[in-house]
C-alpha cells in the first residue's frame, strides 16, 4: 500500500512510498484511509525538527489528522465495518502514570506516550491503517468530506473544557471571546464559542480572503488591526490564543475584561527573545484573579465532543476550512504553504 513516509530527523526525506500492509491484532480495527489533514506539526517533522519512528524501524509514516472507514472489526466491537472513524492520536504510556491511568493521557506526566504519525507510532496518512477498536470516535456519515477537521477540532473542545473548568472556580458567566488567529484551531475555536452563545471575535492579519469570509459566515466579528485595537473593542472574558506567536501571548495577558482566562494553543518557537516589561502584567493578572494557562492534545471524551460539535455545525461552513486537496501521489504539494490556505487535506484514495 501506499503511504506519506519520513525519516525523523532528516529533512527532505518525506516520500509517499510503498509500504507493507498493516495487520491488525487482538482487538485492533482495519481501516480504509479516506483522508488526511496536514498542519504545521506534519512540516516540522518533514523538517527533522522532532518526530519519532516507531522502534526497529527508520521510517515514520505521517499523518494525525485522520477520517477513514472501517474494514474489519473485531467481534465484540462498537465499532462495525463500514462506519466512519478518526483515530485517536495519543495512547497511555506503557506502565501508565496516574494521569493515564484515569483515561487523562492527554495530561501524560512522564512522557513515555506514543502518538500515531508523531511519535513512535505509524500514522494514519496511508492507504490502510489499524487502530485499537476503542482508540477511535465514530462519526456520522454527513461529515465524510469534512471529518479530517476532528482532530483539531478535539484540541479545541479540550482547551473550552479546560476554559470553564477554570472558570467554575468562582462565579462565571461569559459573554465574549477574542481567538487571536484565524487557521484551523482558531476557526475551530471561534465555532464552539459560537455554538456556546457567546459573542465571537477573531483576530488575524489579512484583511480579505477565505479568513475573513469564514469569520463573517460563523457570525463572528473579525479583526485585522491589531491586539491592543482589537481588545479595547471587545475588552474579552476568555482569549484563546491559536498562533504560536509569543508577543501576543504576552498581549493576550493584559487584553482580558477583570477575572478573565487565556488559553495558549500556539506551540510557540524556542530561543526566540522578546523584550517585555512583565510587572504590571503580572500585578493586574494578580489584582483582577485572571488565569493564563496551556492546552496541547486531548483524550477520548474531547474527540467525542469534537465530533458532536463538528456534527451540530453547518456543513457548508465546515467545507470552507478546507481550502485545498491534493491527491497522494502528490502529497508534498500540502506541505508548502501557499496563500490563502486554511486546511490542506491528502485524499488517499
């Protein structure tokens, strides 16, 4: 079969090659790959910036973004052929630490997970894959074209849990919320607020474009002139900050109405420095109870809300993220950026 292969750790060897057939084990699914979204993790990997290849081999095959169809199914299963999945990306370690241990991986204390087509694990941007019956979200058929969009759709459900966790701390009732970053996860983002009530706002840079025009179909408000501009306009309850941009996390701190919460979900680059002056950021964090915190990754219920709030969704506003597809023969071509680009999706059939 054919699947979108690299070599961790040195850059330029992705390939889409001809690999052996996977064979599923005890209580393992067959699967038929539809599809594959690609983010910027799947680009630095093919950069040899991190990833891991499962042990005993060199090759890594990519892909966490998943929507697949089932082929064979253990008996006993919830899951039967025919259904349509996405995988779940990260499982337990081994001799599994507390967090694990309670079904919480996506908190893993000691590192030791594993993560398909990240992380010691194959992905699932191959013709077929196999998965643990239970490692998987079944979705309703009507998101065929769009299911890829769970997983990242997954990261944002954790990061609102996370939100009004948080909030329940005390008294909470928000009314709006700025997402600073208009890609996939900011989009995303901008949808479950949207979908909880609340008045949306969503910030980027470009002023025309496929951005823009998926703000303004959500309902939501967008924004192009900056952070400080954007925020005195809505002065937010809740920043969910999507870019991976260090100076506006660093605004974000100080953008939020008194009891407000930040949530990073930018992985943000490292050695760059930036010169802040901290104090009176952290005084008014300490003076008005607000919260900054970091969300990465999700665990089984996130994928299971993801997919709820990618069902309840206007598929129409769905299908806009997808900006383009390219076949699997052609791969490399989603891994370059071009302008314009929301979500970029590897048909592997």
């Amino acid at each position: 079969m054919r699947a979108m292969t690299v070599e961790p750790g040195r850059p330029g060897s992705f390939e889409v090659r001809e690999v052996p057939d996977p064979t599923p084990g005890d209580g393992d699914l067959l699967v038929r790959g539809l599809a594959a979204g690609i983010c910027g993790t799947d680009a630095e990997i093919v950069a040899g910036e991190y990833g891991e290849p499962p042990p005993g081999s060199d090759l890594l095959v990519l892909g966490h973004e998943s929507l697949g169809t089932v082929l064979q199914a253990p008996d006993g299963s919830q899951v039967r052929p025919g259904d349509l999945v996405a995988g779940v990306v990260r499982r337990p370690d081994p001799e599994p630490c507390a967090a694990c241990a309670h079904g919480e991986f996506d908190m893993c204390r000691n590192g030791r997970y594993t993560e398909h087509g990240i992380k010691e694990l194959d992905g699932f941007g191959a013709e077929r894959w196999c998965v643990p019956a239970g490692d998987v979200v079944v979705l309703d058929p009507a998101l065929e074209p769009v299911g890829m969009l769970v997983e990242p759709a997954s990261v944002v459900a954790k990061a609102w849990e996370q939100i009004e966790r948080i909030g329940e701390r005390s008294w909470f009732d928000p009314a709006s919320v700025l997402v600073t970053g208009a890609g996939p996860i900011g989009l995303l983002a901008a949808l479950l607020g949207v979908q909880r009530g609340l008045d949306v706002h969503v910030l980027d840079v470009v002023d025309r474009g496929a951005k823009p025009d998926a703000v303004a179909a959500l309902g939501a408000t967008y924004h192009h002139d900056g952070l400080e501009r954007a925020a005195e306009k809505v002065r937010p309850d809740i920043v969910i900050e999507a870019t991976g941009v260090s100076d506006l996390a660093f605004g974000a701190m100080a953008s939020t109405a008194a009891f407000g919460i930040v949530c990073l979900t930018g992985v943000y680059a490292a050695g760059r420095r930036i010169s802040v002056e901290a104090g009176s950021g952290y005084r008014e964090m300490v003076l008005e109870n607000d919260v900054l915190f970091g969300s990465v990754n999700a665990n089984h219920r996130h994928y299971r809300a993801a997919a709820d709030a990618l069902a309840a969704a206007d598929p129409t506003w769905l299908g806009r993220l997808i900006t383009r597809r390219v076949p699997l023969d052609d791969a490399v071509r989603a891994l370059r950026r071009e302008d314009g680009d929301i979500k970029v999706v590897v048909d592997l059939i």
